[in-house]
C-alpha cells in the first residue's frame, strides 16, 4: 500500500499524499513534520500544533486546540474567551486588549504590584466610554483602586490605571479634566476671537454653572497665559493649561 509522502513516516497513506496524522497538519496549514511518537495504546504525547506543549485530547490536539478546530474550524492565535496576554517591563505591567476577532485593539497599563488583582480575569475595551473592563469585576481603575468611587485620570489617558495616575474626584472635577475640543480654532483653551468692534483675542473660563470673561488682549498667547493663571486660581489641580507649566497666582497685598 502506499506510504505517506513525510520522510521518516511508514504510515499508510490517507489522502493527497500523507498519512492521516500529516493530512490534518496541512489541512489547517501547518507544515507537515516529524510524527509524533505513539505509544502502544495509540494515545499520543502532545498537541500537533507547533510549539504547543500541552497534553493530547482529541484527533491529535489538546483541549485548546481541539475546541478551535470545533468551535472555527480552524487554529486560531487567540480565542475571545482567552485570558489577555500581560508584558512586564519594569515597574509597569502591560494588559492587551482584544475585539471580539482576537485583534489587539488597545493596551492598558498598570503597576506590576497589582498584577494579581487583574491576571485571572478576561479584560476588554468597553465600547461605549472607552475604559478598560470585565464582566466580572467592572471598570479596570476601580479594580486597582480598591472600590467603586468617582476617579479621575490625571492626563487623561483612560488606559493608564497606574495608581499615581488616579484621583478622587467629584462629577463636575472630572469634567474639568479635559483638553482641546475638535472645534476649537486658536489652538488654546478657552480662547477665542471677537470679529466685531473689538477685534481682540478674549479668554473665558466655565466655572461654577457660568462662562466668565477673563480679559480681551491682542494676542492669542497672552490671553492663554491669563486663562491659565484664572483657571488654576479656581481649579486647583484639576486644571488643565495651556501651557504645562503651573502659573504663579497673584495674590493682592493686605491693605
């Protein structure tokens, strides 16, 4: 009877030229190597994918593969219901997140120290606002922190849960903490043009309910460097500048 075509392997042949065990390597695109040996129960060592190291279940593939090739018909690299692959790097531990094809989408960041608060547990961007999550255990900056409150994300990454990058904060606070809107034509927070009589850079800062005018000057940058000064009087640390550096307040004299 006719052999299987892989050097080394006597196996009779089953189909395209290779036995059994190689047709199915190939047929999931796998190139077909060296057989497995099997022992004399005809059970086999390990999985036939490349580079997997588990035990043998079914039709030549571990549990894992096994189930890919019921569930997709396919080897996948991934699965959506697989844990997420976490990358060390110093003091900062890596989360990747995945959509639902098993595609890397986003990389979420926390303290290796919190690494076991988050390695059993299937994390995700959520869709609507954008922060990492669980079904389990909810918000990722929550996990870390240690309880459901109102948090802020200082530089307003929601991605970075690093712990020295959260802060209590109230609703009206963390809607403070926020940079340039998409329609904003200066360049600058808070700055804007009068086109009528004046025909001045104005700065205006939301505070309390109510837009208060700051001052109109002839330049955009210097009406930036009064908004800053105005907005981190009122502000405090939740003010977002213009300009990174933290203005000195000017504070009148005692009469």
């Amino acid at each position: 009877m006719k052999k299987c075509k892989v050097e080394g392997c006597n196996r009779d042949h089953c189909a395209k030229g290779y036995c059994k065990t190689h047709y199915q390597q190939a047929s999931h695109g796998k190139t077909p190597g060296k057989i497995r040996e099997i022992s004399e129960k005809g059970s086999r060592e390990g999985c036939l994918v490349d580079g997997c190291a588990n035990k043998h279940m079914a039709k030549g593939y571990c549990r894992r593969h096994y189930l890919h090739i019921y569930n997709y018909g396919k080897i996948k690299k991934r699965t959506m219901n697989e844990l997420n692959e976490f990358i060390f790097k110093g003091d900062i531990c890596k989360i990747i997140l995945y959509d639902v094809n098993s595609e890397p989408i986003a990389t979420a960041i926390i303290d290796a120290e919190d690494y076991d608060k988050v390695k059993d547990v299937k994390w995700h961007k959520e869709s609507g606002r954008g922060y990492p999550s669980s079904w389990k255990k909810g918000f990722l900056h929550h996990v870390i922190w240690g309880k459901k409150v109102q948090l802020d994300h200082k530089d307003r990454d929601k991605m970075n849960a690093r712990r020295n990058n959260l802060r209590l904060a109230s609703n009206i606070q963390n809607a403070q903490n926020k940079g340039i809107q998409k329609n904003n034509k200066s360049g600058y927070i808070g700055i804007g043009y009068t086109k009528t009589c004046y025909k001045k850079w104005y700065a205006q800062i939301y505070y309390d309910g109510k837009n208060r005018m700051v001052g109109r000057f002839h330049t955009k940058e210097e009406a930036a460097k009064a908004y800053d000064k105005k907005c981190f009087e009122l502000r405090g640390e939740f003010a977002v500048l213009n300009f990174p550096q933290k203005p000195k307040l000017i504070r009148r004299k005692e009469l």
